[in-house]
C-alpha cells in the first residue's frame, strides 16, 4: 500500500517540522492511523497522527477546529501533505471503554450533547448523505454475498430514507464510542477521533450501539431505549439506523448475529 510505503519518510518530516521527540506507537497497526506519544522542543507533551486518507476522516482537522477543545483534543497543527495531526495529549490517557456500560451510556451522552452544534453558513462539512451513499454504493457492489437480498434491500431503503437533510441536522462525530473517550487533565473526558457530517442526531447513537454486543444481543430494543432517552433523540429513529446498518452497510460477509439482530430491529 502506498500510505505505508511513504509512512516512514512522513513521519520523520513532519517529527522535524514540529521538532518533535517521539515515542513508540500507541499500536503496531497502521491500516488506518499512526499514532505515538511525542514531546515538542518547548517540553509540551502531544500526540502525533497520520492518517491513511480516507473519506469518513476527510474532515478530522476542520472538525477539531470547530470544536476547539469542546469537548475533543485540540488540533495543534496539522499537515495536510502527510494528513498528519499535532493534538493535545490526554493525561493519563485511559479509555473509557474500561468503565461499565452504564456509565459508558451517560459519559457518552453528555459528550454528544456538547458536539451537537451546527457551524454558521458557509461552511465545508459534508452531509450525512454522502458517507451513506458511499455505503449503499458499495453494498449494492457486492451483491453476490448478500445472505438476504430482502434484508439488504429493506436497509438500503431505510438508508435512503432516514439520511435525507433535515433543517434539524447538526454536525455529527459519527464514530463516537467508549474507545474513542480518553480521560483528560484539562476535563474528565476528552473525545478523539472524530469523523463529522452534518446529519441526524440520531445517527450518533449507533457507533456506541454497536460496542455494547452483549446488550444488543441480549435485549437490543431496551438497549437503544436508554441510550436514546439519553440523548433525547427519537428511539425509532436510532433503531431504524440500527437496522439499516446491520441489513446493508458494507461488509464482506453478513453473519447469523447480524442477520438476527436485523430481524430483531426490523
């Protein structure tokens, strides 16, 4: 792959741009994100990240401008030639993930409620619409896997249907979950990571959803329930995001897990 073939060189112009110290990656997998501890030359402690350009995270940097440390990381500095981030550093840095679900639910709620906020015209978001029509486009691809071409057809109508602008839509971090909250100095959480859209807030819900495995097995209606009571969002709509997410986002396979979780929110 080329991004990790010109990984090395880019790590090292852009560690001598910001005269940075670095430390070892936080993860040996870079098919998405190289990501390490670093020290720039006045002692401030930051992180360094370069990122595999994709579209979901074409807009990380414009997004943690307009958030500006509320409530994410503050961008530092970035480096469009190697989509290379300089980011606060989280203290002690621990995630989320490793508190309960419960808790999970709340933080992540509150968190949300401080990212919903809709950037003054003009501005260079895209809309929720686009990622989903990237989604069905490849779904819609890849036909001679579906399991259940009905289920798959059903999702990709609700696609359609829920992902239509609305004078409601807010800008969107669309992959929040616990992972991606780590525990700060300047505030309890901070969060990481973010891929914004502008689009439905319920939609923001079904990333967290999805981490919450056991739960949505177990009892998946009760589950989105919560968390959108939560977030004072319409359950229906989080479940018909649910749904169309498990019936016809992009995979290479659809399992019996998913196709029994796509029955149970149908």
């Amino acid at each position: 792959m080329a991004w990790l073939e010109q990984l090395p060189k880019a790590i090292r112009e852009v560690a001598a741009k910001w005269s940075l110290s670095l430390g070892s990656p936080w993860s040996d997998d870079a098919s998405c994100a190289w990501v390490a501890p670093a020290v720039r030359k006045d002692s401030v402690h930051v992180v360094l990240k370069l990122g595999m350009p994709h579209m979901e995270a074409a807009d990380e940097a414009v997004g943690l401008r307009f958030w500006n440390g509320n409530p994410t990381v503050r961008l530092l500095d970035a480096d469009s030639t190697f989509d290379a981030l300089l980011l606060e550093r989280c203290e002690p840095g621990t995630s989320l993930r490793d508190r309960p679900e419960a808790e999970q639910d709340v933080v992540l709620a509150e968190l949300l409620h401080r990212l919903w906020r809709m950037p003054p015209e003009p501005h260079p978001f895209r809309p929720l619409s686009v990622m989903i029509a990237s989604w069905m486009k490849e779904t819609l691809s890849a036909r001679s896997n579906w399991r259940d071409p009905s289920m798959v057809r059903a999702g990709l109508r609700v696609f359609e249907d829920l992902a239509e602008p609305s004078s409601r839509d807010v800008l969107l971090a669309t992959d929040l979950h616990a992972g991606n909250v780590l525990r700060a100095q300047r505030e309890t959480w901070l969060v990481i990571d973010p891929k914004p859209f502008v689009g439905d807030r319920a939609y923001d819900a079904t990333q967290h959803l999805f981490n919450c495995k056991a739960r949505m097995s177990e009892a998946p209606r009760a589950t989105i329930r919560r968390f959108a009571n939560l977030l004072d969002v319409d359950e229906d709509r989080v479940r018909k995001w649910m749904f169309a997410r498990v019936a016809a986002e992009p995979r290479e396979s659809w399992t019996d897990d998913s196709l029994a979780l796509a029955r149970a929110l149908k």
